[in-house]
C-alpha cells in the first residue's frame, strides 16, 4: 500500500494539473490494517467504548465489515465525544474524541490527501505536515532574519481557525484534485457527524472542535489556498524588497 500511495504521489507531483477521478477504492483492508497498527492505543474512547485492544479482538472480521460498508456507501461515522482542555491562559479549548474505527477511516482519509496535496504544499507552510516540525518552522524563520534585510516581523494568529473551516471550501478544495464522489461522500459525512456534549448531540456546520485526525490535514488544506497560495503567486512578486511567510 505504502507503493500506492508514494506513486499517486510521485503522479500528483510529476503532473501539477492532474486531477484523479478514482481513488476511493485505496481506502482498503491493508492500509486499514496498517493505519491500526500505527494508532496509539492509549488514547480515549469515543462514545461506543470500543479500544483498540477491543477491536484487535477481532480485527480481520472488523475491518472486513468496515471495508463492505464503505463499498455499499452505508458507513456513517458516530458523533465525537466534545471535552474542554485547559490551556496556560486559563480558558479551555474544545477537543473532540472519536470512535477507534472513525480514526481509523479518518488517518487513511489523511494519507490519501497527503499523498496527493502534499508535492504542492509550499516550503512557507510548516504545521502537521510529515517529517516537518515547529523547531524546523523556527530555523526556517531565524534563516530569514540572519540572510535577509529585515525591517518588520508580523507575529499573527488566526483566531479560532480550527473552528471556522467552511465545509463547502474544503469540499471544494479537495475536488481541485480529487474529482472521486466516494472520497466527497466520505469527507461530507465526517464533516457532519456531529459531537456530543453533556449528553446533547449537536450539528457540525462548521469544522468546531479540534480531535479528528484528519482535521490537521484539511486545515492545511485550507491554509493552502485562502492564504498561503495567495501570499506567495500574488503579494511576493509585487513587492519591491524582500517578504516571507512561515505557517
């Protein structure tokens, strides 16, 4: 599987304006099989219960129901479970919990995307991306300063970004390269499945808790294209000094 996905990759870079109409089907039993033997199987439960010890109990009859369902279009992911994390400043932010076999169709989700978005992600971008690192997005920062005339440095921050991710632009955004309606299908329905909170179920209309797995992956996504794309093919070449970005 890991051949698959490194020559649809080798594919989406060779040919920037391919777009793959047929690839849903690589959501298979092996790279399920392999996403389970990469989860943590200490994190918490999602509102079934299940663990990954308890799904390990059976997992070639588990994975073969799940594969079925997604061929047969009738899986549906289960709400995430919504907890409050405290943070440094004293407030708390949301994060969602959800069922191991969510995780588990979510990570091969995100390997997919990344096999395809991945070669035209831009060096500007840093965050939740494989093999790079706040400490990498930190050197890469320090490089600028020392090399380069500097006169100013923004220090932003989107507020809530996590929480304001239209569903409609990442749908969007996806179909740019991946014109496959079982993978749309599939991120429409993990989009809107939904979190409960203190035993009341509500709507996601709107990416609002952080947790999913393949959340980091279409933030990135999104990242892309409403802003780093933007910084780099439009504001750098009409500046007249020098100008970067780290994300």
């Amino acid at each position: 599987m890991e051949t698959k996905l490194a020559r649809i990759s080798q594919m989406s870079s060779e040919n920037p304006d391919m777009v793959f109409t047929s690839i849903g089907h690589l959501i298979n039993k092996e790279l399920l099989k392999s996403c389970h033997e990469k989860m943590d199987g200490k994190k918490a439960v999602g509102i079934d219960g299940v663990s990954k010890a308890e799904y390990e109990k059976n997992l070639e009859g588990n994975l073969e129901d799940l594969v079925l369902r997604l061929k047969k279009k009738s899986y549906k992911p289960k709400a995430a479970r919504k907890v409050e994390i405290p943070k440094e400043n004293g407030k708390t932010r949301p994060l969602s919990i959800y069922c191991y076999e969510d995780k588990l169709v979510q990570e091969a989700l995100k390997e997919l995307l990344e096999a395809v978005f991945e070669p035209h992600f831009y060096e500007e971008m840093m965050g939740f991306r494989p093999g790079r690192s706040c400490h990498q997005a930190i050197k890469k920062l320090n490089g600028m300063l020392e090399r380069e005339k500097t006169n100013y440095v923004l220090d932003a921050d989107i507020k809530s970004f996590f929480q304001h991710l239209d569903h409609d632009w990442i749908v969007r955004f996806i179909e740019s390269k991946i014109k496959d309606p079982n993978i749309t299908r599939l991120v429409r329905r993990i989009l809107k499945s939904g979190i409960l909170e203190d035993y009341q179920y509500h709507e996601t209309l709107e990416v609002s808790v952080q947790g999913a797995v393949c959340y980091p992956g279409l933030a990135n996504l999104y990242m892309h294209y409403v802003l780093v794309w933007w910084f780099v093919e439009q504001v750098k070449p009409g500046m007249k000094g020098y100008c970067g970005m780290v994300v």
